[in-house]
C-alpha cells in the first residue's frame, strides 16, 4: 500500500464561497498542495441527496469551481474534477456497503440532521452518505483529508471502514488522516447565532463584488447588549468584533475602542466591510478571468487523472474481493 501522499476533499455543489468555508477549508486546500498530491472533486452525487436533478445546480457548479481557483487552487497542482465522473466511486460504495455494519451508519449525526431539515425527502442516498463519502476517499487512496470539524465523525467512519475492508479481503487501502486547519475557527453568519451558511443566507462572500460584501457586512447582528454608540461595548460578545481578529492584525486596539465606545456599531461594521473587501480583491480579480469554457476543461483534465487512478484502485479492489476483471468487449 505504499505510494504517494494524497490529499482528498469533496465539496457539495452550493455555489460561490463564503468566509467560513475559505478560513474551515479553503485555506488548506492551497496550503497541502504544496504538500501532497492534492485531489479536490465537486461532490455532485452528494448534491442530488438533496437536490435530485443536476441540471438544477449547474450555475452553482460554476461557481464553486471558479472560486476554488480563485482562491489559490491550482489545476496544475490540485486535480478538480466532478464525482460523477468517476462511476467506479459507484461500485466502490456498493462493495464497501457489505461490509459495514448498519450501526456505524446509524451513529453519524449527519443523516439526524438531515432528516429534520428535509423531512420531505429522507431518501436512502442521505443514509448511505457516510459510506460514499468513503469510496471517495479511498478510491484515490487518499492519506490525507482536510476538512472542517464538522466532519470529523465522517473521516473517522472512513477510517473503520477501511479497516474493516483490509481485514476481510486484504490490505489494499492506505488509512486516511483528518487534517484540521489549526487555525480554523467556526465562524457565525451575519445573524450572529448560526454557522455561516447559504441555506440560512447567513453569509459573507469572499469573491462577491463589493457592494454585495458591504451589504452582507452592514446586515450583521453586532452587540446586543449595546444599544447606543455612547455605551461601552461587549466586545467578546459581539460577532463583528469576533471577525476583526481574522481581518485586522490590530484587532486588540478595536476592542478597546469598543470598550471605551470611541467607535459605534455601525463604524466598526463600515470598517470591517472595507477590510474584507481589500484582502479578496486578488481573488475578485483572479475570478474575473476564468470562463465556463476554462472551467469545462480544468474538470475534463481532472476526470482524466481522477478516472486513471480509480480504475487501478477498482482492478485491486475486485481482485481482492474476489470478482472477475472488468468486461472488455
């Protein structure tokens, strides 16, 4: 099982990036592809859970591929390509469903919550996920996986899957690794209590235009303990105050401001919206360069590595499991 150091991440399509998803992923994307063979795959199948016909989310495809880019991803470094590329993953996940004991699926919070957020659409896909999400890891025979905390459970659901799959056939898979940004903080949406997410339109851009960026900014809940500017602030508390400390190398003099109310809510909020806007300017810039034509090919490429690596790992996988080769006609 010894071979390149690989990095794997899905992102579920839902469009343009926001701050949380940047400072919780993004920021590690650019960063292990300096250190590994790093493969990044729009997770379209993961998308249909939800959403059932792909046409639906193509402009979101888009835009989720561009900002990547746009943030410092590199297609001659980073392999981008679409799941659904890959049919293999497919079979994968069939093959690791045999030997995954119901209860481990059953334990993973994600299905709880999805089912209480569409209790329309509790579809098998949705139960099943965890164990998807592992073909994709391991289909590439990824080491690492950097993801947000909120994924942890899932990583290490990969982790005894694999396990399970060595021990019953034969080791053909590496186990993979979480890798957590240290520096990753969980950030609150504009509203000040939830994560930052689209489905709430809770969020900050990171390559919107700015008049989108002061609009999301002047929208945010800031101290609700303060109710004029002549009081002192609650800095600590106050959710603007919080994201100073990602934007302002001098956020510790803001605060005291703050304290002293020498600056008001809407002031720190003007402040912090031009900030923003300043440090994503080379991502705006870098965005308005790529095309739908630019985007078609960087994932046509990456299909290409993705689906060459997959289908050795797939020739392993049956051999293993005891399957006849593929059918060639």
């Amino acid at each position: 099982m010894t071979g390149p150091k690989r990095s794997l991440s899905g992102i579920r399509v839902t469009g343009r990036f926001h701050i949380g998803n940047y400072l919780g992923a993004g920021i590690n994307y650019v960063r292990l592809q300096d250190e590994y063979e790093s493969y990044i795959f729009v997770a379209d199948y993961h998308t249909l859970t939800t959403k059932p016909n792909a046409r639906d989310f193509t402009d979101d495809l888009y835009d989720m591929v561009m900002d990547l880019i746009a943030i410092g991803v590199d297609p001659e470094r980073t392999v981008i390509y679409r799941q659904s590329a890959i049919p293999m993953v497919a079979e994968l996940t069939l093959l690791l469903a045999m030997v995954t004991p119901l209860s481990w699926v059953q334990r993973v919070p994600t299905f709880k919550e999805k089912v209480r957020d569409q209790p329309e659409n509790v579809n098998l896909g949705l139960f099943e996920y965890p164990v998807l999400q592992a073909a994709d890891i391991i289909i590439v025979k990824g080491n690492a996986v950097p993801v947000g905390r909120d994924q942890a459970a899932h990583v290490e659901l990969t982790r005894e899957i694999t396990r399970r799959f060595n021990r019953t056939y034969r080791p053909v898979f590496p186990e993979p690794q979480l890798v957590l940004n240290p520096d990753a903080p969980i950030v609150k949406g504009t509203d000040g209590k939830a994560k930052m997410s689209k489905s709430l339109n809770n969020i900050v851009g990171v390559t919107d235009p700015p008049d989108v960026i002061r609009k999301q900014v002047m929208s945010m809940v800031t101290d609700v303990k303060r109710t004029y500017k002549t009081q002192p602030g609650h800095p600590r508390s106050c959710n603007v105050c919080a994201f100073y400390k990602f934007f302002f190398d001098d956020w510790e003099h803001y605060w005291d401001l703050c304290r002293k109310a020498q600056i008001g809510c809407y002031d720190k909020k003007k402040l912090l919206a031009e900030r923003i806007i300043e440090r994503f300017a080379p991502f705006r810039e870098r965005r308005s360069g790529l095309t739908r034509e630019r985007i078609d090919q960087v994932l046509e490429s990456g299909a290409e590595r993705a689906h060459a690596i997959a289908g050795q790992t797939m020739v392993e996988v049956r051999d293993a499991v005891g399957l006849p080769p593929y059918f060639r006609a």
